[in-house]
C-alpha cells in the first residue's frame, strides 16, 4: 500500500507545481480564497497528473500483488509459484496471461474515468 503512494503523490504534487503562475495570480486578484484556488483552480488543473498517477499506481499494485503470493499471500502469484515448482508451463503463462489483463482491464477503466473526469478544456 504504502510502495503506490509515491507515484500518486509524486503526481499531485507535480500537477499542482505545473499550474501557470498567471492563473493563479488572476485567481487570487479575482478574491478566492486559499480554498476556493484549491478547489476551483488547482485540482481541475492538476486532476490529469494526480489520475495518471493513480492508473500507474493500480497497475503496478496488481503486478506487484503477484508477487505477494511468495510470501504466502496468495491470489494469481499462486499459479504462477506453483507452475514454476511443478515445472509446468502452461500454469505459468495462464496466470502470466490473466495479470496481464486483468492490469490491461484496470488501465482501460481508468483511463475511461480520466477522460469523464477531466475538465473538456484541459483534454489533449
């Protein structure tokens, strides 16, 4: 948990680092508060950074989850330990197979959602 919050906080903080000093200087000028640059300004700007961090963050966590499974945690790595310590290939990449789309799936879901969430103005 604690290994993905340095992509997503690493995002965040260069989404809000990337903002144009203009801007915020026309907001602050225009009587906003701390909070309402925040709310209004800051996150619609940086929102495409922060959720670009989090579908690299879920992505990762599932590869890594995998690997959980090495010290006993179970799930997908499973197939994948277990392949290997019965020499058995096809249980190997079945489950290679199904993390690899199962990463896809939740990139795919999350990318959707970014491309809902994100301001039309701020869309590449």
């Amino acid at each position: 948990f604690v290994y993905i919050l340095l992509p997503i906080l690493n995002n965040a903080v260069l989404g809000v680092q990337n903002i144009n000093a203009d801007v915020r200087k026309a907001a602050i000028s225009m009587g906003m508060t701390k909070f309402q640059l925040m709310k209004d300004v800051e996150m619609p700007l940086a929102l495409p950074l922060i959720l670009s961090g989090i579908r690299l963050s879920s992505v990762s966590v599932i590869s890594w989850a995998t690997l959980a499974s090495y010290v006993g945690a179970g799930g997908l790595g499973d197939f994948v330990f277990n392949g290997l310590n019965l020499y058995n290939p096809i249980m190997i990449v079945s489950a290679a197979v199904l993390v690899t789309a199962l990463a896809l799936i939740v990139d795919y879901v999350l990318r959707a959602v970014e491309k809902w969430s994100v301001p039309t103005g701020l869309k590449e």
